[in-house]
C-alpha cells in the first residue's frame, strides 16, 4: 500500500464483484460517523462514510462494534479493515453492511487521504461488465466444460452476513443462494434466507369486535446465532399454519423485518418476521441445527426473581393435578388449567401452571425431566411458576444437566413432597393479605411485558396526568338501571335504546376518557370509564357536554383543571388486536388521590434503607 493505508478501489471491487468474492479485509478510512435516530425498542445505531482513496460509501455497523466508537477508537480519520461485509442496494443507494470490523492500529488518524467520489453517482455497470468478461473467458480457457462464470445476484436471497457476524458460507440452500444467520437479521436487508427450527408454535388465536377481525399464529425460529419471533396474519395462518411444524427444520425467505414488540413477546432478538402472501419456507431435511438454547435458573433461586420476571426452569415432575375447567369471571370465557409440581437437586418444590390445551394433553408423567423455556414467575402464594402463550417444554432432554437432575432424583429425590423446602413463605410486594395490585413504574409495566398473556395483567401506578382527549370523550347512555349502553337520538326530543328497545327523553352522558399520563420513567395511554371521569374532571359528563354546548371557554378550562393532577391509577392490562397489529391496553379499574401522609411515610421508609 506503500505510503497510502487504504486498499485503493476496493469499495468499487467490492460492489462490482458477486458477494464473497470481493477483496478480504481491505483497509479502509472513516470519514464520518452519524449515530441513527432510533425507534421505540431499537437498539443504538451508527451510519458512517468510508473511503479508499478514489470512492466513498455510507455504511452501517454492527451494533457490536458501538464501543469502539463510544471508546474514540473509531472516529473520523481512523483507519479499519472490513473484516466481513455486505453491500447492498437500498432505493437506487448503495449501502455497504459491514457486520465484522476491526481497527488498524498500524496506522495513525489522519486528515481525509485524497479526493473520493461519491460510488452513489458512478456508473459501475461497465466495471461489471469487464469482470463478468474476464471470468467468462478465464473459465472458457481452463475448463473442458465450459462452465459458466458466476451470477450476480438480482431476485434471490442475498448472500453475506447482516449485523453481527460474518458472511457465512453456503449451507446446501435448495435455491444455490448462502444462509443469513438469525443474529444477523435486520430490517437493512431484504434479500435474505435463513435455515432454522421451529422450537415454539402457537395455537390460532382469534378475535372478533366491532372494528375488526382475524386470526394469527406465532413461531419460535431457532439457529446457532440466536432466535427471532414470526408471525403470520389471516390467509397467511391457512397456509402456513401446517407447513411449520415444531422441531423441524426449514429455509425461510421473503418476510418482512419489524422492530420486535417486547411486550407481547420473551423472544431475545431486537427484531421479528411478518409472514406475508409472498415468504417462501422449505423443509430442511438438517438435524444439526440446535434444538434450544436454555438459561436455567434452580428452583431455590425463585427467591431472588422478580415477580411477572420470565425464567427458564429444569425439574423433575413430582405430581400431575388434574385438568380444573372454571368460567372467568371478567371475560365469561370458559378455561381450563392444570397444576404440576416440579422439584430439583437444591431439595425445592414449586408449582407450575399449565393453561388451556395443553393443560388437556399434558403427557409429561411423574418421575420425569422437564425443561421449559419461557415461564412466567408468580408470587401468588410465595413464588409460582405459569406457562403462558409464549413458552415452551420438553420432556427428557438430551442434555447433561438433565441426566445429572435425573440421576439425582433416582438416588435422592424420589421421596416425599413434604420433605421439599418451598417459596411459601414469601409474601408479595404489597406485603398484604388478599387481592393487592404490586405499584408498577410506567418503566417496570413494559419491561415485565404486563399484559402479553393470555390472562389480563393487573397493577398501580402513581402517575401525572399529562393529557386528555377532547374528543369523544363521553357518550349518550340508557337511563335504564343497570344498561349504560349507547342511545341513538330518535328525534329532537327522545333517545332510543336498542338493547331496552324503549325511548327516554333524554339520555345520561357517561365518560369514556383517553388521557396520557407520566411519571418520572415514561409515559403511557390510559383508557377510563364514568367513574373514573368523574373523580378526575371533577363533575359529571352531562355537565361537561353542557359546558361544551354553551360555555367554549368554561369547557376548555374544565381540561385544563383536570391535567396536571397526580393519582394512583389502578389498572387491567391485556392484549387487543387491531388492524391486524397486536397491542396492549391499559384500562383504568379505579383511581385514588394521593393519601400525602402515606406517600411521606414511604419515602420516610426509602430513605430509611439508604442510612441517611
């Protein structure tokens, strides 16, 4: 490179060439580093401008490599070698993917080494014309078959690496295109196939309400990189929905990348799949994918876990309740539960609770091992574990913490329940008897995912009213006792109910409030009813639908007056379903203004704890 570090022309090689075949860890200088407005849940990210010399490309790193940024080892002048790649071409700009990269600390900062041009704004189809050429003929000349020179890709899967690893090699893809790794994926890419086994599959879920309905299943997809959530809507569930079958293996192209929704999902990846009309999936007939990565925690260190905490558990089957059916009490839905007791070698005993299906065809017998992924820790009753939409279990695995758990059961722990040691004693955060709802930071409720299970979520919050939609704000209800439902005017003076199917003449309004609240970790959407209206407008809905007829000013100040005020919110979370986008909502059950005595004696109590 004589007295110039850079690999000169290699950004071009490295967009004329197919992928893989460009030049290896050439050196490179950085021209600019640019951090990337993130999205909710996104992870921090870096667009930087390289250069070799004679052209100068926009670039993404890998999120591993944001230290050497946040360290200064990386910065502008900088020279580094791009250990692993990809070049892509995103709406007529070419971007390269540089998920390895290392610094040449060979080479000191300096000022920008010559006069780049753009690589954006330069023809290469000529530069790739002569490569194809030169192949052609290198490959005519020295092989007896004629075989043809390699094809750049257009329409098929991309091959190389996405953020975080290297470019991988070619894993026997049916379609002749090499395989992402899962820990690569992002939405940066989109010509990408992954081999991977279906760990986790969930049954069809179904809603129907007045704004819409459908269907949808999940999938757990599992490779040696990592795991990522995908997830098929509507058609897409009739004709995926058989095909993906768990502990099989498939290629899997064409989805489209979104930012994960951790609230609905304990998948560890910062992204997840849509399944569309247009994904492509393939059996693998490749057994050396692994089955499932575990973090197991023993049963004695539940003590330790937070409660609504989402844990990976290896025990021993003790004891099979069985199948209890009940009605709900809010919902009315007819469910179905069953209770396993699961023991291990630190002599604990919990109880697990298996929910809908499969508690019916639970065929895991007393005696054996069981590894779950994914269970939700409880504090009802000491520390409990739960089986909710998102976990998984396997009976006897093949792994050497099994055969170790189950040879200590043989030799020491097939004795009686009684003799085991429990989280009864442990009493909730609350630290009350009966129904007590734990005080939640805005913060702690998404990252505990409160309200992804198939059973509301319920908690308190302390928090300020920040905002109040103006806007239907409340409704016209039956004055019959006990209705409340939505009357429609029938003339100027009577309101038909249709579920009464009688005339009032006149109707009560009721509120049915949206309003933002925060507090000093984050901010959130609350829905509330007329109770809840009333203690927070401080008069009824009529009165304000009347202030809103006659009085603008008087109307507007009423919102005015109720922002700002600081309650304790108790609230319901659970899942709803629109538009084929999955959320969580969060219904306001009660509210009650701060008890200011109660509030300093608990920070009389925090502060306590901190010896001051």
């Amino acid at each position: 490179m004589g007295d110039i570090p850079c690999s000169i022309n290699c950004l071009l090689d490295i967009f004329v060439k197919p992928i893989g075949q460009g030049p290896k860890d050439p050196v490179v200088q950085c021209l600019q580093i640019k951090p990337i407005p993130a999205q909710d849940h996104a992870p921090e990210r870096f667009r930087i401008v390289l250069s070799d010399t004679r052209y100068f490309v926009q670039a993404m790193i890998a999120t591993q490599a944001n230290n050497l940024i946040h360290s200064g080892e990386l910065q502008r002048g900088t020279f580094l070698r791009l250990n692993s790649y990809n070049p892509q071409k995103v709406k007529d700009r070419r971007i390269l993917i540089v998920t390895e990269l290392s610094i040449a600390r060979e080479f000191p900062l300096q000022e920008k080494i010559g006069n780049p041009t753009a690589l954006d704004t330069f023809d290469i189809s000529g530069h790739v014309a002569a490569y194809e050429s030169s192949v052609a003929a290198a490959t005519t000349a020295t092989s007896f078959y004629g075989e043809q020179p390699p094809k750049r890709p257009t329409a098929a899967p991309a091959r190389g690496g996405g953020f975080g690893g290297g470019a991988p090699a070619a894993r026997g893809n049916p379609s002749g295109v090499n395989v992402y790794p899962i820990g690569d994926i992002s939405p940066y890419q989109n010509k990408w196939t992954i081999k991977a086994r279906v760990v986790n599959k969930s049954e069809v879920k179904t809603w129907h309400n007045s704004k819409s309905e459908g269907k949808l299943f999940n999938v757990t997809l599992l490779d040696e990189t990592g795991e990522i959530r995908a997830t098929a809507f509507g058609q897409e569930v009739d004709t995926f929905y058989e095909v993906l079958q768990e502990q099989h293996v498939y290629y899997i192209s064409k989805c489209r990348v979104n930012i994960a929704k951790k609230q609905f999902s304990n998948v560890k990846n910062d992204y997840e799949l849509m399944i569309g009309r247009d994904t492509v999936i393939e059996l693998c007939n490749d057994d050396s994918v692994p089955k499932m990565n575990y973090n197991f925690i023993r049963l004695a260190d539940l003590s330790s876990v937070e409660k609504d905490a989402v844990v990976d558990i290896l025990g021993v089957v003790k004891e099979v309740g069985e199948v209890e059916d009940f009605v709900a009490k809010t919902s009315q839905k007819q469910l179905s539960k069953r209770e396993i007791s699961l023991v291990d070698e630190s002599d604990t005993m919990v109880r697990c609770t298996v929910w809908g299906q499969q508690a019916k065809t639970w065929e895991i017998g007393p005696g054996s091992v069981a590894a779950f992924k994914g269970l939700k820790v409880s504090d009802f009753g000491g520390r409990t574990l739960s089986v909710n939409f998102s976990s998984t279990f396997m009976a006897n695995p093949d792994l050497d913490e099994a055969h170790a758990l189950k040879g200590w059961y043989d030799g020491q722990g097939n004795r009686d329940l009684s003799t085991f040691k429990t989280h009864a004693g442990l009493s909730s955060a609350t630290g009350t008897s009966g129904r007590q709802d734990p005080i939640k930071t805005i913060a702690q409720v998404r990252e505990e995912n409160l309200g992804m299970n198939d059973q509301p979520d319920y908690f308190t919050t302390k928090a300020t009213i920040a905002y109040i939609k103006h806007d239907n704000v409340s409704y016209p209800a039956c004055l019959t006792e006990g209705c409340n439902k939505k009357v429609v005017k029938y003339d100027d003076q009577s309101w038909r109910c249709e579920k009464c199917n009688v005339t009032h003449p006149k109707a009560q309004y009721r509120y049915i409030m949206t309003l933002s609240i925060n507090d000093a970790t984050g901010q959130a959407w609350l829905n509330c009813f007329d109770e809840v209206g009333r203690l927070i407008m401080g008069m009824s809905a009529d009165e304000l639908e009347e202030l809103r007829e006659n009085n603008t000013a008087a109307h507007e100040k009423a919102f005015s007056d109720a922002m700002g005020q600081t309650f304790l919110f108790r609230c319901k979370a659970r899942q709803d379903t629109y538009n084929d986008t999955v959320r969580v909502r969060y219904q306001v059950m009660s509210t009650n203004e701060l008890n200011f005595a109660v509030e300093a004696a608990k920070l009389v109590e925090q502060i306590q704890l901190y010896s001051i």
